[in-house]
C-alpha cells in the first residue's frame, strides 16, 4: 500500500500513527521516505481488516527490480 492509500483510509497521520502505535513524527518521516516498511504496512492491513493491503513492492527500503 502506498501513504497515500493509507491517508485516504484512516484520514489522518495521527490516526494512522495511532493504528501503528507510533508517534506522528514517525509517520511523517515514512512520508518523507516515501511509504511504510512492509512490516508497518502489515500491521495497517490487519488494522484496516484487510481493506487495505501490504504489498513488497510498496516498501521504500526494497531494491528496485532490474528488469532484463
């Protein structure tokens, strides 16, 4: 999922720092980062009750894919 589908689900970075018993200012620098660790999104797809989904590929640590 990207921090913008997450936003648009919880409304607000301090509900979603609330889902992720984080502070504010970690969910703001997942945004700077450009999305959540695929751990963090883990928890935002239970937190949501699956309407939103993690996926790898959204994680801004993973490499990105060579394509041949």
């Amino acid at each position: 999922m990207t921090f913008d589908e997450a936003l648009k689900h919880f409304r607000t970075g301090r509900a979603i720092g609330d889902a992720l018993r984080v502070s504010g200012s970690r969910v703001s620098q997942c945004r700077a980062a450009g999305g959540f660790s695929y751990p963090m999104q883990c928890v935002l797809e239970k937190e949501s009750s699956g309407a939103l989904v993690a996926n790898r590929d959204d994680d801004p640590t993973q490499p990105l894919k060579q394509s041949a």
